[in-house]
C-alpha cells in the first residue's frame, strides 16, 4: 500500500522541488510524504475494515472472539438468533466506527483539494 502511495507521486513534483533547491529531506518531508499519505488512506482503512471482518473467520481456527461467545451462549441457553444478532450489530458497529474514522482521515490529508 505504501509503496504504491509513493509510485502514485508524479515525477514532475519531486523534478520541480529539486529545481527550486530543496534538499533530499525537503522533498520527503514536504512533497513525497503529504502526497502519499493522502494516497494511501483509503486503502489502509479499507485494509482495517477487511481485516475486522475477517477476524471471524480466524476464530474457526483458534482465536476466540465475537463469533466464538455467539456460539456458546447459543449453545447454552439454546436461543440462536439473539445472540448472533447481537455479534452481527456489534460487528456492524465496529466496522461502521472504523468506516467514520476513515472518512475523517481522508477529509483531513484532502482538505486542500475542496
């Protein structure tokens, strides 16, 4: 993702900072860096967001966690839907959370594009 942050950067920007006379460390820090942060955000929380979903199937596995309480209250009290309606709204709620965050993110590394 990051790597394709910085290939995303046009050629042309870091040619001009060198002609203007920044330094190796102006144009990271002032042109490459800005640049691909507001590249690679979108991707890193769709990232995050793909990984929370997927944490459910790794509790098939071996890590206990949302899917894995669902199933043994379920299996305890013998009512099936409440328990993993409850794991499908907690999951939405994480993910929607995660979702905001991003957004927030992305409007404030674009802010100077609107």
């Amino acid at each position: 993702i990051f790597r394709a942050g910085f290939v995303g950067i046009p050629v042309g920007h870091t040619e001009a900072a060198r002609v203007l006379g920044f330094s190796r460390r102006q144009i990271f820090l002032r042109i490459n860096l800005p640049q691909m942060v507001t590249n690679v955000v979108p991707a890193t929380f769709n990232q995050l967001i793909i990984l929370l979903k997927e944490s459910s199937i790794l509790s098939i596995i071996t890590i206990p966690e949302l899917t894995t309480v669902a199933s043994g209250i379920s299996s305890e009290t013998f009512k099936v839907t409440a328990p993993y309606l409850a794991m499908a709204l907690l999951y939405w709620i994480l993910v929607q959370a995660v979702a905001q965050v991003g957004q927030l993110a992305e409007k404030r590394t674009t802010g100077y594009l609107r």
